[in-house]
C-alpha cells in the first residue's frame, strides 16, 4: 500500500470541505463537488443538507465505514450495505458502482410533531381490510354482521368462518352403540335431516321457494311479430337404379353372417317400382325456467343478500343458449338472494358420526371375529392339528382402529365441509328443451318408421320464430298435416317462452323391387341414400349348418 498523502486544503469546521481522502480517491472527489453545490434544500423548513463530504475513516480490511446522512462518495468495489435500523437519508443518494444496498421505498420526511404521510402509495381506505384478501369462492357474512362505510354502499367487511367450539373434540354422540359394530367398509354416515327453510331471509319475488325443484315458471306474454309468408320452392327426389338394387342386395346379405347369399346372386329381378316417402317434420324449440334453494360451504366473503337490492325476476336474467334446437340445461344463482345458516347436517359443528364405527373409534376386527384369537393349523408329525392362537391383525385386542374416522368417531361433515356455515341461495335452473312432431307419408308396404333413420333430398326448410305452414305442396296430404302441426305447436307448452322454430319436408327414396330366385317370387325395398334393405321374405335367412360360437 502506498503511504498517504496530506490533502493541500485542510478540512474547515462543522465538515465543510472534503475530508483527507486516500490518494487513488483524490479524481473522484474533485468530479463530485459541482453536484453536491447543486442540490439545495426543497422545501422551506427543512434543514439544508450538509455540504461536502464527512472525513472517511480507514476501515479494517479496506471497507468503508457506515454511511453518513447527507450526500456519500461512492467507493469503488464492493460496498457493504448499511445494516438495518439506520435513519432514512436526505435527498437522492449516489449510488456505487457494484453491489448496491437495498432500495429504500419512497422518501420519508424527518418527524416534526407526528409522522407526515409516507410519499408513493399512500394507504387507502378499502371495503375490505388489507390482512384479509378477498376470497374467490363469492361467500358472504350474514346481514346483521355487516359493517357498511359510508361512501361505499353494497360492500362489507370479510369475515372468516366460524371456527369450531371449544370443546369440540369431546363432543360424545347420544347414539354411539356400547360394543364395537363389525368392521364394513360399505356402510354409510347418517342420512341428512330435513331442513327448515321458513326461517331464511325472504326474497322479494321468491318468498314461496323451497328445497325442492318447484313447478315451472310462466313466461311473460309474448306476441311475436306478423311478417309476410315467404315463397315456398320445393326440390326434386332421386330414384335407385337396378343395379344399385342388386348391389344394396348383396351388401344387406354380407351384414347378416347366418343369411345365404346365393339367392342374392342367382335372383332374377323382374320389376323396380320406383317412389319416394315424404317425411315432414316441425321442430319448436323451447325454454323452460324454475327455481329451488340450494346451498354450499361458507368459506367467508362478500354475502349478496336482499340488502344489496330487489332480486330480478326469473324471466329477467339473461340466459341464453349454447346452441338451438339442442336439448341442455343451464343453471346460474339468482342475484340478491343469499344468505347465511348454521349447518343443518352437523348443526354448526363441522363433524358428525362416523358411519362406519359409530363414534367408537373401533370396530370389531374381522379376522377373529373380536375374540383375540383365531385357529391355525399345525403339522406335527404326519398330520394336522388346530390351535388356538393370538389374532396377528388387532394383536389380540379383538377390536382394531377405524380407517375411516381414524379413530376418533367423527368424520368432516360433507355438507358443510367443516366449514359450520352455509351459504343459501336461490338457484334458476334454464332447460331448453326442442319439441319435434313429424308426419310421414308412404304408400307402400315399407313400414313408416324406417323413413327416420336414414336420409333423403331436402325438398324445403324454414327457419323463424313463428313459421308459417305448408300450403302450396303438390301433394295435400303435406299442407294438411303440416297446418295441423304448426296449430299444435302454437298452442302447447304455455309454461315455456318459445325461441325458434323450424320446418323441414324431406323426400326419401323407396324402390319395391320384385324377384325370382327358383320358385320363389318375392320382393324387398331399397330406400334412403345409405341404400338400406328391407326384406322379411328372404329366402336363405338362416343356412344350413351354421354355428355361433
């Protein structure tokens, strides 16, 4: 180390000037005197801050020694940081070069009489208190618990939930049994007991809900809007040919392993009477909306009860579909409607009986059957003999530890999950349901049912709120029925708001094809475009020496 040399300017009084300083700091401290000139004190009534720099002092090991308040020199190489409990420093700092110390937040004032407020994010007055973050789960106090601001209506403060009584764990059920029950990992706990809903906070608009999933809510009256009946163009139909004939044939043999197939291919076709079914449907689709009171676990939060406003009306929710004519079901809680009650299950405990022991704790070990001790057979000699002894599973005990309670005789209360509290609420229940009737109109020996299971040429669609029926078809028989329907479906379903609906007039091909094979004249149909068979009279329905293994 090089010996130190003396600074020209000695150090003036009350730290005014630059301190003797080691000979490789002697740039730096000519660089930093215009910036310690420059910064003047901000506010009036402050004390200014002290010019130059403190003389430093050699620390051992070459570390500099606290910082000082005012403006520091920074030191290069590293610089260890200020321990913790120092008061905050006057202005800006200058920061070193390597491995700074901790940022401080914000900039304190000195203390004149009472602390001044902290500068940055200064603390706010909330709904809810900052040691308690808001829950996600939507759960609330109950209303004679809420502590409202002013200025902040609708909003209360967090409570946890209710922890469990003291004393709990030597809570002793009035219907434990007095000798363990045997050990059956099928039993089950306690039925839930019936609860009492007249004594929850009414709603205005659903004072008359309960438990149960009440009778279907009539929507408003609804007139939908008259518009002019659009024109009705209609399609043309298909035909099969012979050979698609012959080929549906084979193809309907080779799906049935005992049908023989050498009437298919030997048959001599005489005759194809080509036609078509006329198959019309009405599809209108619905929905339907009823409430009940459900519940579930209080975990704490916000309650949205009937003191935060009127509950809207069933029809006023919005809910729609996910997609039309599509039958499912959606569900949403109604607003303003919540409230809190003690756990009708484990009546505000957070436990009940363990099902499978009773509350005991033990039941009755099923390899000794509770005696201790159970039969063995040993080998003495050249036979068997058997013994009496100890019970390896319970140790002799008789009894071994529920798993299920694991020991204790209570388990969680699942209704509640241990929470003591429930959250009421009154739930609407939304099914969109699609109604279908159809009409089906074939002249041949074909039964008629068959015509929906396969497809066809769509003739005419039409898709409205309130279609208009079919008159301008060639064939009377369809504007008849599809009047009938459309009255029909305009009458019906009265408890349901009506969304859309949708006619369809599809014509499906049917050929009667007549053949002989032998001396065999008999016939099958072919219709739809999946080409299906009908034929009751095959010849070969079952072939000689067939078996099913």
């Amino acid at each position: 180390m090089e010996p130190q040399q003396a600074h020209p300017y000695p150090p003036p009084p009350q730290q005014q000037g630059f301190a003797p300083q080691q000979q490789g700091f002697a740039p730096q401290q000519q660089g930093f005197s215009p910036q310690q000139q420059g910064f003047a004190p901000q506010q009036q009534g402050y004390p200014p801050p002290q010019q130059g720099f403190p003389p430093q002092q050699q620390a051992p090991h070459g570390y500099p020694p606290p910082p000082q308040q005012g403006f520091q020199q920074p030191q290069q190489g590293y610089q260890q940081p200020p321990p913790q409990g120092f008061p905050p420093q006057q202005g800006y700092q200058q920061q070193p070069q390597a491995y700074p110390p901790p940022p401080q937040q914000g900039f304190q004032q000195p203390q004149q009489g009472y602390p001044p407020p902290q500068q940055g994010y200064a603390p706010q007055q909330q709904a809810y208190p900052p040691s308690q973050p808001m829950p996600s789960n939507g759960a609330v106090p109950p209303p004679e618990q809420m502590q409202t601001q002013p200025g902040l209506p609708n909003q209360v403060q967090e409570q946890a939930p209710r922890p469990l009584p003291k004393g709990a764990a030597d809570f002793k059920f009035d219907n434990v049994p007095d000798t363990d029950p045997d050990s059956d990992a099928e039993s089950v706990n306690d039925p839930t007991p019936e609860v009492d809903v007249s004594d929850m906070a009414k709603a205005e608009g659903y004072e008359n809900v309960g438990v149960n999933v009440g009778a279907p809510i009539p929507p408003p009256v609804y007139e939908p809007p008259q518009t002019e009946k659009p024109e009705e163009k209609f399609g043309e139909g298909s035909r099969i040919s012979e050979e698609e004939a012959r080929d549906a044939m084979l193809q309907f043999v080779a799906e049935h392993c005992c049908y023989g197939s050498r009437p298919a291919k030997q048959m001599s076709i005489k005759n194809i009477l080509p036609g078509s079914a006329l198959h019309y449907e009405l599809e209108t689709y619905t929905e339907q909306r009823n409430t009940n009171r459900v519940h579930m676990p209080y975990y704490g939060g916000p309650v949205d009860g009937p003191m935060n406003g009127i509950p809207p009306g069933p029809w006023q929710i919005d809910i729609r579909p996910d997609e039309l004519f599509r039958d499912h079901t959606k569900k949403a809680e109604v607003p303003h409607t919540s409230t809190l009650k003690d756990c009708h299950r484990c009546y505000a405990r957070g436990f009940i009986r363990c099902g499978r022991c009773y509350g005991r704790g033990r039941v009755r070990c099923s390899g000794c059957r509770g005696s201790g001790r159970r039969n063995k057979r040993v080998k003495r000699g050249d036979h068997y003999t058997t013994t009496r002894v100890t019970c390896s599973s319970c140790h002799g005990s008789g009894r071994k530890r529920c798993f299920r309670c694991g020991g204790d005789g209570r388990v969680t209360c699942p209704t509640c999950q241990g929470q003591c509290t429930l959250r009421w609420f009154i739930q609407l229940t939304v099914n969109f349901i699609n109604q279908l009737n159809d009409y089906i109109l074939e002249k041949s020996d074909m039964p008629d049912q068959l015509i929906r299971d396969v497809s066809g040429v769509i003739l005419f669609e039409q898709t409205l709120l309130a279609v208009w029926p079919i008159s301008c078809y060639p064939v009377e028989e369809i504007n008849q029925n599809s009047l009938s329907l459309v009255n029909h479906h305009r009458n019906s379903w009265t408890d349901r708001r009506k969304l859309q609906q949708r006619q369809r007039l599809r014509a499906v091909a049917v050929s009667e094809v007549h053949y002989n094979w032998k001396d065999v004249n008999t016939r099958y149909w072919v219709y739809g475009n999946e080409k299906k068979v009908y034929a009751p009279d095959y010849p070969h329905q079952c072939c000689w020496g067939c078996t099913i293994v």
